[in-house]
C-alpha cells in the first residue's frame, strides 16, 4: 500500500475509478431539496488516500431512471470522468437524451487559460451543442438554450474554494433552472479540501466571479452540498428555491484524502497545487508571480526585484498560461513545491508567504498590489490589506475571521451529506 506523501505527491493523471458497494448516509432538506439515499457506511477509522470512492456520475442505477424521458443539459468538463470514459457518453450509452452541453471556465475539454473567453460550438464526438457559460457576454443561458431541456444536471470537479469558479457557474445555472422551472441534479464528486474550513464570509459588496456566496474561502463542502445550502438559505434570486436532486458519492467522508484522477484547471497540476492554493492564489491580486508558466504553479511565489533569495524561476508562456505575471522575467523567491502534503493541509490559509512578499516589495518602494481591487476581491474582505500594512501576523489576522469560521460551520450544518 502506498503511503499518503507518494500519493499526494503524484502528478494528477487520468486513472480507473474503482467501483463499491458502500456508501455515506444522505441528508434530505426538504421538499424542494433531495438526495437519492445510499446505504449506510461502514465505520471508518482512517481514511486515507487509497480509500475507494464511487462518484455520483458511476451510480446508473440512482439517476437513470430519474433522469429517462427527460430532455437533458449537461454542466461538465474534462473532469466529469469515471475511469477512461466521460459522463456525456455513459449518459448515452444508457439512452439518456442529452440535448445541451454547458461549459465553464478552461472550455468542455479544459485547456483555455483562467479567464479567457471560450466560444460556444458543438462537441465533435457527438455533435451536441455547447453552450459557453464563459464566453464574456453573459454568464446565464439565453431564454432559447433554457427552452430545448427539461432538468440540468452537473457533473463537474471543484476544489472548494470559494474563488473557484466552478461552483460560481453551478449557482448561475440554479438561478436559471429556478427562473424557467427547471429540475437540477448534481452528481457529486469529492472535494479534496473538505477537510478545511477556513478564511472570512465573503462581504457581499465585494461579489463577483471569484466570490458569489456568503461563504468562507474554504468552506468544506462538496458541490452537492453547496447546492442544499444555497437552496436551502435563500441564496438564489429572490430566495427562490430550485427542484434539487444529488446523487452523492459512495465510500467518501469527510476524512478522505481523495487524490484527483484527472486536473481540475490547467494550473492545478497535482495534490500539493490544490493544497497550497488557499494560501498563494492571493498573488494573483498582486505583482508576484506564483509560478504560472512554470511547472509549479501555485507552489513557488516570486518577482524580479525580491531581495535575499536564493531560489529562482522565470515564468515562460505555455498551454494554460499563454501569458503569465511576469512573463519572460527571472524571479526570485520562495520554492514551496517539495512541501510535505499533510503540512500544507494542517497551514489552511497560511498568509505569511503575502506578507513575506509584500514587506520586501514595499520595503523597496515597489508596487505589490495591482492598482485593481482584485486582492480584494480574492480574500472577501477590504480590510485584510489594511491589516497587513499594520503589521499584524498571518496569525492575527487568522484569528480576526475564527468566530465566522463557527458560525459557519452551524450554519452549514444541515446541509451536509457525509458525517464529520
């Protein structure tokens, strides 16, 4: 058996999902909000990294014959994966009449860069239509896309960040299916930072595209879950509620280090990426680099005027990041990609690598935050920068969001599909 450090270490390739019989207990909301009920779990001491888990789009058995006879839009990517085959060809190859393809952030295949534009077009394979809900003019379907399906179902693979555009996209789509009267399903993968709940309640006048909820950064939900919650809170428009079904995951928990068969982005490249990305994605609001065009992106952080340093990298253009900060600059900085895995969970939001960055770069007179309030917009809050040009600590400020992190964690609560 291989031990956690070698799993997490390994770059995220595509790999055989194994199939069991055990399952995690569901956990029904209400009338509006369902899930189709596994059987109870055996009891689990440790689950590591080479537990077998079932995802939501493996059980036919639970969501063809909900889905049979429906007219159907698939919300997936090249993570909606069981095995070696997508979810959109065992859709068919179950009869299942899928009729609309949406696409999020990276396109239906993954490749295009964070924040680039994707077309709608047709997929080659099946010649079903995709409909871009990242195509920069609107993130809600035309009243004609809404018209050719009966019930959206969302089969995708997100890492449970808040700035995370995946679960921004599923939102979107549950106003939508809430607005027309449409059904939502979502077939419901792990999230490998369900562990963590950590980071301050997004200020909600700071929403956008990397922050569409009143959650913390790292909230510890799948999103299956996410989706009871929102539905569950009002958190659609108008509080209204969307008919909701989640085919949840078997074999998981909350304990479950779940190691990604395939990359979620084109930048998370392997486990350690994901982990440290609560802590280095903050440079995206800054002018350090943090490793895109590199092989180790969000797991090095850098800038050409950084003193003191002894590790180094320049940033190169390159699929997924056609043209990353810093392109073509040699930086100095700070290498974090030899990490050890369990170190980089235990940290949570660890903010001493932006405060690392920012007392050198200001020291110096340089610029470190970009003149847009992106940072801003990443941590949630206004008040984290004025923080760290007091001079508070990556513990002190940690402290500052302690009581929002428990109240949400009550407040999360009945929503939660697999037992903590």
């Amino acid at each position: 058996m291989k031990q956690l450090k070698t799993l997490a270490r390994l770059t995220l390739a595509v790999a055989a999902v194994a199939l069991t019989a055990c399952a995690c207990n569901a956990h029904n909301t209400g009338s509006a909000s369902r899930n189709e009920s596994p059987t109870p779990a055996p009891s689990v001491t440790t689950d590591r990294a080479e537990a077998t888990v079932v995802v939501g789009a493996a059980r036919t058995d639970r969501y063809v014959p909900l889905l049979r006879g429906k007219r159907i839009a698939l919300l997936s990517n090249q993570t909606g994966t069981v095995g070696d085959r997508h979810v959109l060809d065992i859709m068919l190859a179950n009869g299942l009449n899928v009729t609309t393809i949406f696409s999020p952030e990276h396109g239906f295949r993954g490749t295009a860069d964070a924040g680039e534009h994707v077309s709608s077009t047709v997929d080659e394979k099946t010649g079903i239509p995709i409909a871009s809900l990242y195509d920069g003019k609107s993130p809600m379907p035309s009243a004609e896309t809404m018209a050719g399906f009966d019930v959206i179902v969302t089969d995708i693979q997100d890492v449970g960040l808040r700035f995370y555009t995946y679960y921004v996209t599923m939102v979107n789509l549950m106003d939508a299916a809430a607005a027309y009267g449409k059904e939502f399903v979502v077939f419901d993968r792990p999230n490998p930072n369900i562990m963590t709940v950590d980071g301050p309640i997004l200020d909600m006048t700071l929403k956008s595209g990397v922050g569409r909820l009143p959650i913390p950064t790292v909230y510890g939900m799948t999103m299956g879950e996410l989706a009871q919650m929102v539905n569950g809170e009002g958190w659609l428009k108008q509080g209204k509620q969307v008919p909701l079904t989640v085919i949840p995951c078997a074999g998981y928990t909350r304990h479950t280090r779940y190691v990604l068969p395939i990359a979620p982005s084109p930048n998370l490249p392997n486990m350690l990426s994901i982990y440290l990305y609560p802590s280095t994605c903050y440079f995206e609001g800054t002018t350090v680099s943090l490793g895109r065009g590199t092989d180790w992106p969000f797991q090095v952080y850098g800038h050409p005027d950084m003193t003191g340093r002894t590790f180094e990298f320049t940033p190169r253009s390159r699929a997924g990041a056609k043209n990353p900060p810093q392109l073509d600059q040699l930086c100095h900085g700070v290498d974090l990609h030899t990490m050890d895995p369990e170190a980089a969970i235990a940290q949570g939001i660890n903010l001493e690598y932006v405060i690392d960055a920012y007392r050198d770069l200001t020291a110096q007179g340089k610029q470190f935050y970009l003149k847009s309030n992106f940072f801003d917009k990443l941590m949630g809050s206004s008040d984290i920068r004025d923080m760290i040009a007091q001079g508070m600590t990556a513990a002190q400020i940690k402290a500052t969001w302690a009581d929002d992190v428990a109240r949400f964690r009550q407040q999360r609560a009945p929503y939660l599909i697999y037992p903590e």
